[in-house]
C-alpha cells in the first residue's frame, strides 16, 4: 500500500508540475491541453493504473474536498511533498509558480524508484511519466522509422493516444506528421494523424499570431527536434496537403478525402484564401453529383424532379443502414456528398450567393441522413434572412409528394428539427404574402411534424407555432400573440398521402390545440428530467404567447370556446366537397362522445394541473422551469394562492441556487412587461422572495421589479401595489443576537446571519423606496394640495390628524404609519433611513399629512414616546442617546426645515392680512423678501429630497400669487430651460420598454395624465441612468431578450458580497468627488440612504450597492443641514434654482439629455438619488444656457449671504446675469466653503 | 452550439474537455460550475440516467458512466432534449470502446479512441455522427457507408 500511496503521491506531483506552467492562459485549445495534461499525466504515464482521487487542478481543486485530504495523507508517507500539498491547498498561482521547480525535480527524483518497480518495460519513455517533450520525440523518431510494423503499433497504442491527453500539439510536430500522413498506410494511424493536424489548425484561430502557444511545452521544452518551427511555417503546408488530398478523385482515396476535408474546416475562418479553396473544393465535389438533383427546379422539369424525388429515399435507406448491398459507386457518391455538405456547413453563411443556396437545397435529396440535416439546418438559417429565394428553390420539395415531406420520416432527429425551423421561417414570412400555396404546404409539413414521435422536434414544432423564434420586439409580439391564435384555432389535417401508412386514429383532422396539449401532459408523465423540463418550458412558452395574444387584445380569444367547433368548421367545409366521407363520420361519431365538451381552457387546466404534479420533481431545476411556466401561465384573474404556496414551498428548499432564485425574479419582470396588469399580483410573489430567501436574491433585481411594478399598476393599483411592496416592512428585521426568535416570526426564513443582514438590507431598501415613491402611490403632492395651509395649524390634536389623514388618503396614512413604526421598531440601521424617509413624505405632501409626521418627528426628538413605544430596543445593546431612538442628530435639521416652512408660513398670513387690512398693494421690496424667503426655503427643501422647484410653494399655496407676481415683474423664469415639451415626449418615446411595455402608450394617449406622465418621465430618468450603467437593469433586460450564455457563479459565498463589492469602490468615489466639491459638507442626514447622514460610510454603502428606484430623482443630498453650514451648500442649491432646468411635471431626466455625463460617474446608487442630479446639474445649464467661463480679475468681499467672495484670479463659471451681477461657480469651494453666488459684473474677465 | 463537453471523473478531474465558442476567461468558471453541479447531484445516480440543469439561456444535460461523469451544455437548438440526444450517442460510443461501463482505469486506457469518437460526434461545436457503425468505422479511417 506504501507503493500505491507513493505511486499516487507521484501522480499528484505531476500534475501538480503541469498546473504550475508559468505563463496564463490565454489560448482556449491550449487551456484544455492544459488542464487535460495535468489532470491526466497518469495516462501519459504508461501504465495506466486507477488514477489517485485527487484533485490538483485549479479548476476543481477548489468544489472537491477529498484531494487535499487524499494528499495529506499521502504527505504522511511522503514528507517530501508537504510543499506541494500546502501549495495546491492554497491554490494561489504564485506560490505554486514558486516552488514549481523544485517540485518539479522532487517529483522527478521520486518517480524513477517509484515507478521502475511496477512496470513492465517497453519502451524507454515509460520509464517515467511520459512528458510531451517525450512524445514528440518518438514521434519524429517512429516517423523516420515507419517502415516497421512495431513504430505503426507503437504510435497508434501509445504514442498518439497519450499526446491526445494535451489536446493539442505544437507545429514543430507537423513536419513529421505530415510525413506519416504521406507515407504510412495504416488507417489507425492516419486516423490520429488527421486528428492532430485539425488540432495544429484549429489552433491558429484561437491564438492569432502563432508563436510558442503553450505553457506545457514552453515549461517543458528541453526539446530539441521542434526549435524554430513556427505555425505560419506549418500551416501553409499543412493546408496544402490536405487540399490535394480533399482533391483526389482516387476511390480507394476517398476516405481520407473525407477526413483531409474535415480536418480543413477546423482552420480558422479568417483565412479567406483558404476559405475560397474551401468553397472551391465543396461546390466542386457537390457540383460532380448535381446530375443527381434536379437543380434548378423549373416547371419543365417536373416530371424528372419527381422522378428523382421518388428514387431517392431507397439510395437513402442504404445510406442509414446498409454496409453491403448498393452499387458501389452510389455510395462513394453518398458519403463525398456527405462530406460536402458537412464541409458547407462548417463554413461562414454567404446569403445572397444564389450557387450557396443551391448547393445547399441540394443536400435536402442526398442519401445521406447526416448530410440531409447539414443541408436543412443551412436553409433553415438561410430561410431566416431570405425566406423568398429559399422558398422559391424549395418549392416543389414542399409539395406533398416532394424530398421535404421524406424527411417527416429520416431517422434523424435534428434534421426533423432544422425542417421544423425551415418550414416555420417560410410559412410565417410576409414576403410570401402572395404565394399562400407556398407557405400553406409549408405550414402543413410544420403541423405534421407534431406527430413527430421524438419529443425534440414535436417541441420545435409547438415553439415554432408559438412564434418563439421571432425576436424582434414588436414583431415578438405580434409573432407570438398570432402563434398562440394558431395554436388554439388551427386543425392539423393530415395529407392523404402520408395518411396511408399513418394508423387510422390520425386520419381525422385534429385541433392542434388537443394536439399538443396530449403530448405535453405524457411528456410530464416521464421519469426524464430533460424532458421534463424541456415539457416546462415549452409550457412556459405558451403562457408568453398566451400572454402577448391577451395583450395585443386579439379578439376571439375567448377561451370557452369548445375546440371541436373549429374541426366541425372544417368538416362541414369538407363534406361540401365530399372528398372524405369517411372522415367525417368518425368526426361526427367521436364528436358525440365524452370530449365533445372540451374547451382551451378545460384542457388548459388538465395541463396545468399535470404541470403543477411536476413540482414533485427531484431536480429543482425542472421545479424551476415549472415555476417559471406557472407564473407565465398564471392570468391576471385566476386565484393566486396555488401558485403563491407552490412558490412559498419551494423557496423554502435549500437546494434552490441563488441564480435559479434570481431567474425566477427576472421571470417576474418579463412577465410583468408582458402583462402589466399583473403588477400587485407579480408584487406579492416578489415579496415571498423577499422573506423566504432575501440572501439570495438580487436586490437590485427586487428593487427594480418594484419600481416598474409600482408604476406600471397605474392609478387603480398604485395603492396595493404600495402595500405590496411595504409588506416587508411589517416582517420584523432580525436583530443581532435574537436570531433564535426568527423562526417563529411569520413566514421570515433568514436562517443564517448572512441571510439575516440580507432581509435587513431589504427592508432598509423597502424603507427607503416607501419614502421615496409613496407621495406617488397615494398621488399627494403638497403642490397640488387642495388644504389650505390654516387649515393645518387648526388640527394640532394628533388624534384628529390621524382621522383626517387616512380619511383623506388611506394609501398615505398607510404608508405613514408603517414608517413610524419602522423609526420606532427597526434596527438602528432601518431607523435611521425610517426617518428620511417620512421627512421626504412630509416635504412632499400637503396637510395634514406634513403636520402629522411634524408632530411625531417633534415628539420623537423629544423623546416623549420612547416610553410608550421603544421599549424593545432597551435590549438590542445600543446607545439609545437622549431620545431613546438614537436620531436626535438626524431630526434636529429636519425639523428645522420643517419649522422654517411653518415659520414662514406663519409669517406670509400675517403679511397678507396686514396688507389686507390696511388694504395697501404690495410694495416690490416686500415681494423681494417674500419671494427671497420662497427660494431660501426651496433650497433647504431640496437638501432634503427632489421637489419640483417651479410648482413647490414651501410658504404654502397662498404665496402662489405673489411670487408669481413678482416673478413676472422681474422676468425671472421659474422653468428656465425645459419648458420645452418635446423633452418629455422625447423622453416617453425613448422609454426602455417601448413597445413591449403598453403602459407608456397608454399614458401617451390619455395625455393628460400629469402624474402618470411624471412617473414615467422620473422613472425612465432614472432607467435610462440604470440601462447605461446599472447591474440589474442589464440583467433584467439581458434576461427579457433571452440573451446570456455567460459562465454561472459557483462560488456561493460571492453570490452575497459580490455586488457590494463593486459598489463599495463606487461609493468611495463619489465620496472622494462629493469632497472636492463641498468639503465638509457631507456628514450630516438627508433625504436618501445613500448620503452618509451621520452613518459610517461602511453603513452607507450598503445602500450604495442597491439601486434605489425612485419615482423622483432627488436632489443633491451631500450637503449640510446643520444651521452653521447650511450656507454653503444654499448657494450651491440657489444657483441650481436659478438655472439648472426647473421641472415643470414631469421633470424631465437628466440622462436623457447628458447621457455621457453619467459614465464619469458610475454609481449606479445615483439612480433617482443623492449625488446623481449633483453632476449633471453641473452640466445641464452648460447645455442648456450656454455656459460662460471667466476669471475674476479683484478680490471681492461678499457682503451679503447670496455673494460670493472672490480672489482675483480665481476661475469662475458664470451661470447668468442678473442686474449687473453675474452668478457664479467656482471650480472648487473657497475659504468659507462656498462654491457659487453673485458677483459684480466688473470684477469678472469674460474668457 | 453545443458549447462545451466535459468528462470528469468521480471526484472532479477533469478528463476531457472540448469548449466551443466558450470566451477562455469564462471556461474556467463553466468547469468548476459543472464539476460542483456532478458533485452535488450525481451521487448514486444509476448509469446514464439524464440530469438536467440550466443557466440563463444554457442547457446543461449531464450523467454518470461507470467511474466517468459526462457534462454537456449547449446554447439554441442544443436545447436539453437535443443534448440528452447527444449525451446519448456519447454514451453509447464510449461503451462501446470500453465494453461496458468503464472504470476510470478503463477510460484512460482507451483515451485515444475515445478522443477520435468525440472527433467524430461533436464537431466544431455541432453534433454530426450520431450512427454508432459509422463512428466506429469513422475513427478507423473507413468511409461513413461501406460498399
């Protein structure tokens, strides 16, 4: 046992030498030598002996535990081998690449004893492992000796069949394997000869520029027979022979022929001259035997086109099946012809080329069954792009006697596919609209394939009526919602011709419907799991086409309809012209009998119900995909707790990977794309999600789905649609050190502490979004506020406010409440975002709402409730601070801007009466201060979260008049630079969804819809920012258009961190860039929970690795609120006030028109929030005002709060002009922090 | 496409692997991938019974042979019935070429057939022989019909 753990010790060793080769690898081929040498340097070995259990190659080194176990116990033995054991545990390339050398003569030193004692000596390679160096070395040695039979045997049992292990070999090896090729007789040997040369080939094209492409034989290259031969020596050559070869005409040559032509094709496609020979040699070889096809198939050919037609399947038969019998010349034909069209298909499309469809369309009559579906698969692709031509050649091998109608009958399943396809693309094209014949015969070859007996090709067939393969938005759409009409209207009537050897039962025309669902509820009863699941989303399939025929409103869907009516249609029709007696009384016989009552929907709801049993299923990945058909086939009226408790159970399943979880999220977007109306019912399964398994969802994924479907429920279901999402909030957050209790808690399952911190994160993310879009769910707006300010101040007792507050607006007081709760009853974390979020709503709603939350934000800064309310947080550890709650700091400003609002509010009515009863005009000093208090408390607001600048009135409705008033005497344009209205029709139109997404039509035609408009306006602001930059919309939308192919995360611990990761970095940087600008102006709370607010930017980032959707893109929320500072970052805002586009509604988005501004500033936190209008504020009125620059030429002492002070020289952007002040910006803050202001027009040099 | 075929063993070595149209950056990500998705959810399958899995667009069919696990995914028409088709033909020519199920002992012995096999039903990415008689006459240098 000794000497089998050293033997495996040595086996490890080796590999682990291979693993170690020095340089990256770049080349794809040669990352399987690689790998595929270190893993396998037992069979190079030459005896090959059960290989050790042990993994050393970094591919699987790190998902199996048992080889570093099986090493250390070898390293029991061999104490020697500790390094390497240790080395591979690590797995880091570097330390390995250290001691790769002397692991190297260490396992050199350990094999000669090791190995000698075992094995037989044959040769004297064998002695050790046989390293690459060593085979091609007997290579051109056994080449030079080939006359004996012993180098034949030799090369082909030992020699080639290890070199295989490396996958790929070196040019200096093509020199002697282009003399074997020549010389040598043996067909095993050639075999293997023509192997390596496809491999030297195929090479070229995946490490363009040849050199020395592999570690291996750079590490192990003490080689000397290969020096200097390089692949664009070898290659020419290499080519040349093997052309002649394909060339000759020899019959007993014609095997070779076959592979020489193979071994072409593995040249990369970029060599067009040898591409050309290629063409050459193919069509040449295709064009000996066109004799055999009747091309061009013109009508005065007809009678020969059958003829041949009809000869051609027995010559098939031979081809399938016979080894003996047919007359040898045909069969040389059959299998040139084979090769050929095999060849074709290896290489590049060239549509247009009429000889390249032909030579194609000749395929469809060849013998050869391989070479029929090579033939079928490129006039598939072919038909894709030009179904006329294809059609045109094709037509009379459609006809029901015609080559396509032998194929229903080849024994080949993916040529039945390929005619699946091809018959799809020629039936469904609009330029066949005049030639219905042509697209009818087609469409009835795609009908009979439904009978097909592979599952395979009866799938295509159903997807290809599903209109599945059409991927063109609108086009899908209509594609689909006609597929599903076919699918539930059409009748499969079988052509006379073929009915004869079919059994009698499918003579009688059968709905297609009935059809396929048969087929798919027998699929579901299959122990298969690929049937399975190819059975799901088959189904998954049809709930698109359902869904898009719902969609696009075609009429007759009715789904009551009994299915026999439509082949009763057809009977009647045919019994007129009395072609089928007998047919018709089956018909009527069996329409008599039990299934005469069937409906779509009755047998949609058998499938369904078969569908659901699937559940049952092992594989998750089958339960997945029938997750997935469940939530497509789900209508928008159906009950929704089957699906939600198949759903529940499911996610409950460790099993479930994150990535599947994940697709099934992005499901619900697609879906819900789909179906727009299914917004709440999408919600509420998004939201199990959320509970069940919030460590593996994306929650950006999540947070978008909540976004769109909160706008997408239009005004009816923004309500629930908002319940929906804020029903998180109800689920308490764990809390540190209580986890036991979670359990308990309903229907949360954040089990570990990483899916703990992940809900947390998530209801942080719900919190914030209720904030955030709950004045648009429940549309309040304090501009559109129709209560009077007095009213406010007359409704202090709390209890009345409450009353007339949810009477008023339940979807708001709603949404309040649950944020009081969450100040109170969150973590410390959740807390926190709690209270900018019910600032944001107090800022944004009118009375009594803003009073309320007034009332209880005072009440908690105070600290008067904590206790009735907070006891629960006595236990959680935390410094409670004065409160009890731990916010006083973050209240403290926005209470602020609250009592300021009210102050001035206050004050204006006391004005307007005095004016009133003296019955004096306003004077224009007077409205300058009320209009300077209008614009202070606009910028205060605007710290907080986004507001409409030009229709907010902090001094209440009631100022409206006047500051209109004054606004109008001094020309001062509250809307200055996007007025425009196109820019809002621009930005609908340029919507993300466009046409797959109904709901901006709608609004579009409505019109006058203001608020649904600024949703969409606001909301596609902030998508078309996502769309540019953010993970999850391209995500969602990669998923929508079905793309991704992209390798799977198996590193489950990344599944969690890998987003924050990133957005760290993110975070970091725009902190940096948040600094330049205002530097110290970004500690303290604000609207959004990206801005650090007094948190610990550690905090914060978690925020940043969300995209928070916002139905408003807030404003800059990186300043300070704290009284001493708010200067600084007032003036910022002023000027943003003045002239950064003052959104009439709906604000238009800011990366419509400054797309490119956003890529210097990639945090994709910025949607709709924080620091994201800061930037392109700064661009915007560039853009739009024009911009000046100067420089300041004096020194300038502000004298008032709205001046700036200047050093001379300093760089200035000049935003406008007004009264012989300029109002500036400076590159970065002065001394006093401030960045913009006035300043006199003289003291500044116009660059 | 069928993008990639992998034979491992039972413990995750990677035997073979023919990667088509699969960036380098991303092969490294698919092995482990698949070698973790066999670990998890091959033990104690019976021979050539088909499992099933799939990520975004891509079909994973896989399954057990004697001591040999073999993994193939595929993208478009290489759906998973198209793969369970190709793992099929798969199966079938490496028993054939090791006589029954093989040891893994077994499969390294015959590894140059089984690479010159793999040659003939996966090429470029695309299935192409699926007759077992015509592969076997095929990697011996014979033409795909014989008269």
């Amino acid at each position: 046992s000794k000497i089998v753990a050293g033997r495996k010790l040595v086996g490890s060793i080796v590999r682990t030498s291979h693993d170690l080769s020095p340089s990256p690898v770049t080349d794809p081929s040669l990352a399987m030598a690689e790998s595929s040498g270190k893993t396998l340097m037992d069979l190079i070995s030459a005896d090959p002996t059960p290989v050790p259990a042990q993994s050393t190659s970094s591919s699987s080194s790190s998902s199996t535990p048992s080889p570093a176990a099986a090493s250390a116990a070898s390293s029991m033995h061999q104490p020697m081998s500790t390094k390497t054991t240790l080395g591979e545990k690590k797995s880091k390339r570097a330390t390995l690449m250290q001691i790769q050398s002397d692991t190297i003569s260490v396992a050199k030193a350990a094999l000669n004893p090791v190995k000698a004692n075992i094995m037989p000596q044959r040769q004297r390679q064998r002695k050790k492992p046989v390293s690459y160096t060593q085979l091609a070395r007997s290579i051109h040695e056994l080449a030079a000796t080939l006359d004996q039979k012993s180098s034949q045997k030799q090369l082909v049992n030992h020699v080639f069949p290890k070199l295989a292990v490396y996958n790929s070999v070196d040019p200096s090896l093509a020199p002697s394997l282009l003399m074997l090729n020549q010389q040598c007789e043996d067909r095993n040997v050639l075999r293997y000869v023509y192997y390596y040369l496809a491999r030297i080939l195929s090479d070229t094209g995946l490490s363009p520029g040849g050199g020395i492409p592999t570690p291996n034989w750079d590490a192990l290259a003490d080689i000397d027979a290969g020096g200097g031969v390089t692949r664009a020596d070898v290659v020419p050559r290499i080519v040349n022979q093997l052309t002649s070869e394909a060339s000759n005409s020899e019959v007993e040559f014609h095997a070779r022929r076959l592979q020489a032509l193979k071994a072409l094709t593995y040249s990369p496609s970029e060599n067009s001259e040898l591409l050309s020979k290629l063409y050459e040699i193919v069509f040449g070889l295709l064009d000996k035997f066109k004799d055999y096809f009747p091309v061009p198939c013109r009508s005065t050919d007809y009678i020969s086109c059958r003829f041949q037609v009809a000869d051609v399947p027995h010559k098939r038969k031979k081809g399938v099946f016979g080894t003996k019998g047919g007359d040898k010349e045909s069969i040389i034909r059959s299998n040139l012809q084979y090769a050929a069209m095999s060849a074709l298909r290896r290489l590049p499309l060239d549509p247009g080329n009429p000889v390249f469809l032909h030579r194609a369309a000749q395929g469809v009559s060849f013998a050869d069954p391989v070479a029929v579906r090579h033939s079928l698969e490129i006039l598939a692709e072919l038909a894709a792009r030009d179904p006329y031509t294809v059609a045109m050649t094709l037509e009379k091998l459609a006809s029901p006697a015609g080559a396509l109608q032998d194929i229903l009958h080849l024994h080949d399943v993916l040529a039945r596919v390929a005619l699946a396809r091809l018959c799809h693309g020629i039936s469904r094209a609009r330029a066949l609209d005049e030639r219905p014949d042509i697209r009818a015969q087609f469409n009835s070859i795609l009908y009979q394939l439904l009978l097909d007996p592979s599952e395979r090709v009866c799938y295509e067939a159903i997807l290809c009526i599903l209109g599945k393969y059409d991927n063109t938005e609108r086009h899908g759409m209509d594609e689909r919602a006609s597929g599903w009409y076919r699918l539930t209207r059409e009748i499969l009537k079988l052509p006379e011709a073929t009915s004869k050897d079919k059994s009698n039962k499918a003579k009688r025309p059968q709905p297609l419907i009935k059809l396929v669902m048969r087929r798919l509820e027998s699929s579901f009863r299959s122990f298969s799991r690929p049937v399975l699941h190819a059975a799901a989303r088959v189904v998954q399939e049809m709930g698109k086409s359902r869904a898009a025929a719902f969609a696009m409103g075609l009429e007759d869907i009715d789904e009551s309809v009994h299915v026999n009516a439509f082949s009763d249609a057809l009977d009647d029709a045919e019994t007129n012209d009395s072609s089928h007696p007998e047919g018709i009384r089956r018909t009527s016989s069996i329409s008599a009998g039990p299934g005469r009552n069937e409906t779509i929907a009755s047998l949609l709801a058998s499938l369904m119900e078969v569908v659901r049993t699937t559940v049952a299923c092992e594989c998750v990945y089958v339960r997945g995909m029938v997750v997935k058909a469940l939530i497509w086939m789900q209508s928008p009226h159906e009950s929704l707790d089957e699906l939600k408790s198949i759903i529940a159970s499911e996610l409950s399943d460790p099993a479930w990977p994150a990535s599947l979880v994940n697709d099934v999220l992005l499901t619900l977007h697609a879906r819900f794309k789909a179906t727009p109306d299914m917004a709440v019912i999408l919600l509420e399964i998004a939201r199990i999600f959320a509970t069940k398994v919030p460590g593996k969802i994306d929650a950006d994924v999540l947070q978008l789905l909540w976004k769109t479907c909160l706008v997408g429920a239009g005004p009816d279901g923004k309500h629930t649609a908002l319940e929906a999402v804020t029903i998180v909030l109800d689920l308490p957050p764990p809390q540190p050190g209580s986890m036991s209790g979670l359990t308990s808690i309903d229907r949360v399952s954040a089990s570990d502490p990483k899916s703990a911190l992940a809900l947390q994160k998530l209801v942080q993310a719900a919190v914030w979004f209720l904030g955030e879009n709950a004045n648009y769910a429940a549309s309040e707006y304090a501009w559109e506020s129709a209560t009077p300010p007095g009213t406010a101040l007359m409704m202090l007792d709390a209890d009345k406010m409450v009353a007339a507050a949810s009477s008023r607006n339940p979807t708001l007081a709603g949404a309040l409440t649950r944020l009081q709760r969450c100040a109170f009853s969150g973590s410390w974390e959740v807390r926190i975002v709690a209270i900018q979020a019910l600032t944001t709503i107090a800022i944004r709603s009118g009375e009594p709402f803003r009073l309320q939350i007034y009332e209880f934000l005072n009440t908690l800064a105070e600290g008067g409730v904590q206790s009735q309310l907070s006891e629960m947080h006595l236990s959680n550890g935390e410094d409670q601070g004065v409160s009890g709650t731990g916010l006083g700091v973050l209240i403290t400003p926005m209470l602020k801007v609250l009592d300021e609002m009210y102050q001035g509010q206050d004050e204006l009515i006391k004005e307007i009466r005095n004016h009133d009863n003296a019955n004096k005009e306003w004077k224009d000093e007077e409205l300058k201060k009320l209009y300077e208090t209008h614009e202070r408390l606009l910028d205060f607001v605007s710290l907080f979260c986004y507001i409409p600048r030009a229709k907010y009135l902090p001094l209440g409705p009631i100022s409206a008049k006047l500051i209109d008033t004054y606004r109008t005497k001094h020309n001062i344009t509250a809307s200055s630079g996007s007025t425009d209205p196109t820019v809002v029709a621009t930005g609908i139109s340029d919507l993300i969804y466009e046409s797959t997404q109904p709901a901006p039509a709608a609004s579009n035609s409505s019109g006058l819809d203001d608020d649904l408009v600024n949703a969409w306006a606001a909301n596609l602001g902030d998508d078309g920012l996502l769309g540019n930059n953010a993970p999850a919309m391209s995500r969602v939308n990669d998923f929508i258009a079905g793309g991704g192919t992209d390798a799977p995360d198996v590193d489950e611990e990344n599944v969690f961190s890998r987003p924050s990761v990133g957005y760290d970095d993110m975070w970091a940087k725009t902190l940096l860039e948040t600094n330049d600008q205002e530097e110290d102006d970004v500690r303290s709370g604000s609207s959004s929970p990206d801005s650090t607010g007094s948190v610990e930017s550690s905090i914060s980032s978690h925020f940043g690795g969300m995209n928070y959707p916002s139905l408003f893109s807030s404003k800059p929320s990186s300043s300070s609120q704290t009284t001493g500072k708010s200067g600084g970052s007032k003036y910022q805002s002023t000027y943003e006030g003045y002239s950064s586009p003052i959104r009439e509604e709906p604000p238009p988005p800011y990366s419509y028109s400054e797309p490119q501004s956003r890529e210097s500033f990639e945090n994709p936190m910025a949607a709709g929030s924080g620091s994201r209008s800061y930037e392109s504020d700064d661009e915007e009125p560039r853009k739009s005002t024009g911009t000046r620059f100067g420089t300041a030429l004096y020194d300038f002492t502000a004298g008032g709060d709205d001046e700036l002070n200047l050093t001379a020289e300093e760089e200035l952007e000049i935003e406008y002009e007004v009264d012989g002040w300029f109002y500036v910006k400076k590159k970065r803050p002065g001394r006093d922090g401030k960045m913009a202001g006035l300043v006199p027009v003289l003291y500044v040099n116009q660059s | 496409m069928i993008l990639a075929v992998l034979f491992a063993n039972s413990v995750g070595n990677v035997l073979i692997e023919r990667f088509n149209g699969v960036p380098a950056e991303e092969r490294l990500t698919w092995r482990s991938f698949l070698v973790k998705l066999g670990a998890e959810n091959l033990k104690g399958v019976k021979n050539e019974e088909l499992l099933v899995a799939c990520h975004k667009s891509v079909y994973i069919v896989y399954t057990m042979l004697g001591d040999v696990s073999i993994f193939l995914v595929g993208k478009d028409e290489y759906d998973e019935l198209a793969l369970a088709e190709a793992i099929f033909i798969i199966t079938g020519a490496v028993k054939d070429i090791c006589g029954k199920p093989p040891t893994e002992r077994v499969f390294l012995d015959k590894y140059g057939r089984i690479c010159l096999c793999l040659d003939e039903i996966v090429w470029n990415g695309l299935l192409e022989n699926t007759d077992k008689d015509r592969i076997k006459r095929l990697i011996r240098l014979k033409p795909p019909s014989e008269f």
